[in-house]
C-alpha cells in the first residue's frame, strides 16, 4: 500500500487544523485513538514525542496516550509496547508520533502519513513499523552524524512543533462522536 502524505509547515497559523483535518481524512474508524508518542527526553532533538505525549495529558484530551516526558517510549520499548497495544486497544486506531531528520530546507515541516513510522531510522536503527497513522515533526538535518544534529536543534523549535500536533490532536479527538457518550465529556 502507498503512503499518502499531508504536510504542514509549524510556523502555519492553520497547521493545527490541517493536522485534524489530514487525522480525519486518513482515519478509518471513530474509536478512541491511541497516541504513541515516541522519543527520549535525554535528547533534546528526539523530545518531540514524549513533549507531545506529556502536553495531550495535560489538556485531559480523550484517548489513549503512551509516551511523555516522565514516561517516554524509545526505542527499546518499540517491540513490546507495539504487541501491548494491539492487546489492549484492539479496535483502536494508533497514530504514532516521533522526530526525524530531513532535508535541511525541510526542518519545521511536519507530515501526517497515512501508515505507521519506522522510529529510528534517523540513528540508524532498524526497528520495526508503529503505528496506523503517524505524524513525523523533521527537526533537523540529514548528515553523517545525525544523532549530534538532534543535541543541537533548538527547544523552541520542538516546542512550537508540539503545541501544534497537540492542538491538531485536540481538534480531531473532540470531533469525533465517542466524545459525546462519555459521562465525562467536556
């Protein structure tokens, strides 16, 4: 199956609502979704996930949500967490939602796919695919020596990357009609 892809440019002011409307466009169910935030919060320019997962918390947003910045998901816990998952959220649409690297013109930029990610490729790792969605934030620059790139991308850059996934988040789990038969719902 071919990848299709929506791209968003952070700096956007309506990037948040395109990353909603790309979830709906690629989403196949309205169950309550599973976000696997992956990343490691040791390393500033791979802290996009986990910074995603921890801001989808603290706005108490309905779905299921593994990876934050006290409990990120890397790349040793890839294997299990992806069988884990599957068990517990069997109906559950995942969307997986890491860093990458780039071309150098295309850091900022942030893709939702339609299909899972390969978390690592970036350092060379070779993990298998997470995910039925995934959005990617390109955070750096491809180069021989990618893992130093992500200790020098800038925190304001991966901060506004994350407000933005997390409010295109937002905007898609609130709009769907699960949210209305929760005791619970805002």
């Amino acid at each position: 199956m071919e990848q299709s892809c929506f791209t968003f440019n952070t700096f956007n002011n309506y990037a948040s609502s395109g990353i909603c409307d790309a979830l709906k466009n690629f989403s196949k169910t309205d169950n309550k979704p599973v976000f696997v935030c992956i990343g490691s919060d040791l390393v500033l320019g791979d802290s996009l996930g986990p910074l995603v997962g921890t801001f989808i918390k603290d706005k108490n947003i309905n779905a299921y949500v593994y990876g934050t910045l006290n409990f990120p998901i890397t790349a040793k816990e890839i294997g299990c967490i992806r069988t884990h998952i599957r068990q517990l959220h069997p109906n559950s649409p995942i969307i997986a939602i890491d860093a990458a690297v780039g071309e150098q013109d295309d850091i900022g930029l942030l893709k939702v796919v339609n299909g899972g990610i390969k978390p690592g490729l970036g350092v060379d790792k070779k993990l298998g695919t997470v995910g039925d969605l995934s959005i990617i934030g390109v955070v750096a620059g491809k180069s021989v020596q990618n893992y130093n790139l992500f200790n020098l991308t800038r925190l304001n850059l991966i901060y506004k990357m994350a407000n933005v996934i997390s409010n295109g988040i937002e905007q898609f789990v609130n709009s769907f009609p699960f949210i209305n038969r929760l005791p619970f719902a805002k």
